[in-house]
C-alpha cells in the first residue's frame, strides 16, 4: 500500500535550499571532496578536524551540499556526518572483515553483470556514486576492471539476451542514477529491446543525497517505458528525508514509479527503536514503502558499523511491537554463496 500524495509533508528542517545551484551536475561538481572541507562547511575548527577525521583508505571522501546541509553544525556525533566522514577505525584490520564479502566475483559471468538470484540480473551501470558511504560493501569493488561493460554494455545486454529466465533487471554500480540522462536512457531503451525482461528495477541513493537528479526527463522516460519501474532509494535515517526530497519523491510517484527503501543497520547511526521508527514513519509520509534492514556486510574498513544479528532482531521486534506492520522493514542479511538474501524473524 503506498499513500497516494506526500504533499502535506512538512520539511524536517528549515533549511535554506535555493543556495544550492538547480543543476545535479554541478551540485555534483561542487560536492565536498575531502573531510575537511566537509568539516570546515560545518563549522568545526582546525583541532576539531584534526581529532574527527582520518586517512580515506583509499575511498575517497565524496558528500553532495544538499546532503551536509542536512547535517547538524558542529556535531561530531550526527547521524549523516558519520556515514560518510572517514574515521580512524577505518585501519583497524580484523579478519572477519575483508574486501569482498559477499563473493560476488562467483557470479560474474561477465563483466558488469552480477547473476545471483534466479530470474534476476544485476547490471552495474555505473563506476561511481554521487556519495561515498564508508560502509559501502563495493568500496574495494574493482569497477576498473568493470570498465567495458560501464561504457559499451553490449557484452552485459548479450548475456542477459542469452538468458530468457531473466525477466527483472537491477540496475546498480555505483549508482546507476550517477549516470547522465542520455547514457542511462540508452541503456534503458536497449533493454527494453530484449523481450523476456519485464520489470528494471534502480537501486539509487541519489534521490536521496542529491534529489535535484530527479528530472522531469528522467521521470517521463520511466512513465512511459513498456518496463514496470520500481526505484529503490536508500535512506539510513529521518533526517535524510528534507523536503527537497519528498519533492523528488512526489515527481516520481506522479510518474507512476513504484517506490521501496532499504536501509542499512549502522552502529551509532541507526541502531535503535526511536531513529528506526522514525525513519519508517517518514518514508511513509513520503510514500516509500520501508522494505529492507540490511544487516551490514563484515567489509574491510567497516568493524566501527558493525550491529549483530541479535541486536537487528531486538530492534525489529521492537518496531513490531508498536508500528503497524507495513511500516517494519524486513531484516535480511546477504551471505556469501548464498542465492538469496537470508531473512531473519525478530526474536
Ligand atoms: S551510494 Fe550505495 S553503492 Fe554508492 S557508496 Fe553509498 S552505499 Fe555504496
């Protein structure tokens, strides 16, 4: 069930949004790309910067204006600032923890395809994001060696032509949304040419961090392609969902695009009943069915985001305990060499 207009929607904050070019492109340019910068935007002296962040381990830092200005001046402990400030717990080395794992490289028939799931592919159209979150499970992904199927597609469109059990193609990266509206919508049209594909699904984070991405173009071509579309964004937390992005929102739904959140379960971002309620809550009100709680995958860099599984199944039975039950997102956790995401009742 998915609520019919999200107009009535108050904005979180009072934010003063029109600072930030109309563009996506440029907003993307003019994005924060070191901690501190990021830091300096929010206030924290040069002491301050010095003792928050730390080495990127390689993973870029990478944070669009729309979303720091979500973030709260001079908190080190803001839920947004920390998904994305590199931090010195990223060096801490654990063997539990590694670079890829869920695996993925078993089932990578070709490059850019992920063939996983049973009628199901996964197309990474995209190398980059319009975010670097730290706990990304693709942030030792190599999308270099991805770089044919990124630019070209042809081989990744074969193999999909060559299995006509796939009716459902993901499209992710990166982030697929990353990508300019001609580059997509080519991609778009060339699956659309393959017959036995009935649904494109995009996982994106960009209407999220950078909703300005929702163009009028984009939605229309979406609107009116013989797929069924469904967007799955990506929100953590309330405080993500400002006005600027119920407005993206609101286009899409008016576009008929079917909308769905999964939310990853971060240690001292989200990991309790108050931000998991209210982050449901507000989807709703956007009109994003909550749909899955990730628990987040053992990668290398990440020990600091770590929740367990025992701790996900409290939080959900507690949301169970006092939301109704549309608005209590699954709690799955991706395990390698399995062909399906495993789900996990609350205890
Ligand atoms: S937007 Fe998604 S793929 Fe990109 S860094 Fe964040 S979690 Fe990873």
């Amino acid at each position: 069930m998915i609520p019919q207009s999200a107009k009535q929607v108050e904005p979180l904050s009072l934010i003063n949004y029109t600072s930030l070019p109309e563009d996506w492109r440029t907003q993307l340019r003019e994005a924060y790309r070191t901690p501190q910068q990021l830091l300096t935007a929010l206030g924290f002296n040069l002491a301050q910067q010095t003792a928050l962040s730390a080495h990127d381990q390689g993973f870029t830092t990478l944070v669009p204006r729309a979303f720091a200005q979500k973030m709260r001046p001079r908190d080190p402990t803001d839920p947004l600032l920390l998904q994305v400030l590199p931090r010195v717990q990223e060096a801490i080395k654990d063997p539990n923890f590694n670079d890829d794992p869920l695996q993925e490289f078993r089932f990578n028939p070709v490059p850019g395809v992920v063939h996983k799931y049973q009628g199901r592919a996964l197309l990474i159209a995209a190398g980059h994001c319009a975010i670097n979150c730290r706990y990304c499970f693709r942030r030792h992904y190599p999308y270099s060696d991805q770089k044919r199927a990124r630019n070209e597609w042809q081989q990744s469109l074969k193999y999909i032509e060559q299995h006509p059990d796939i009716e459902e193609i993901i499209l992710s990266g990166g982030d697929p949304l990353a990508l300019t509206d001609p580059k997509l919508f080519e991609l778009i049209t060339a699956i659309e040419t393959i017959t036995h594909v009935k649904r494109l699904r995009i996982h994106s984070r960009l209407p999220i961090v950078l909703p300005q991405r929702i163009t009028l173009e984009l939605c229309q071509k979406l609107e009116h392609s013989r797929l069924n579309c469904v967007m799955v964004v990506h929100a953590n937390h309330a405080n993500e969902l400002a006005a600027d992005v119920a407005q993206a929102c609101e286009r899409l739904r008016q576009h008929k695009v079917q909308l769905l959140n999964q939310s990853v379960l971060l240690a001292q971002v989200n990991d309790n009943l108050a931000s998991q309620k209210r982050l449901s809550e507000r989807l709703f009100e956007l009109g994003i069915m909550p749909y899955y709680l990730h628990l987040p995958d053992q990668v290398a860099g990440t020990t600091h985001f770590f929740v367990s599984l025992e701790r996900g199944q409290s939080i959900v039975a507690q949301m169970q305990s006092c939301m109704s039950g549309y608005l209590v997102p699954k709690l799955v956790r991706e395990e390698p060499g399995r062909l399906s995401k495993s789900l996990y009742s609350p205890c």
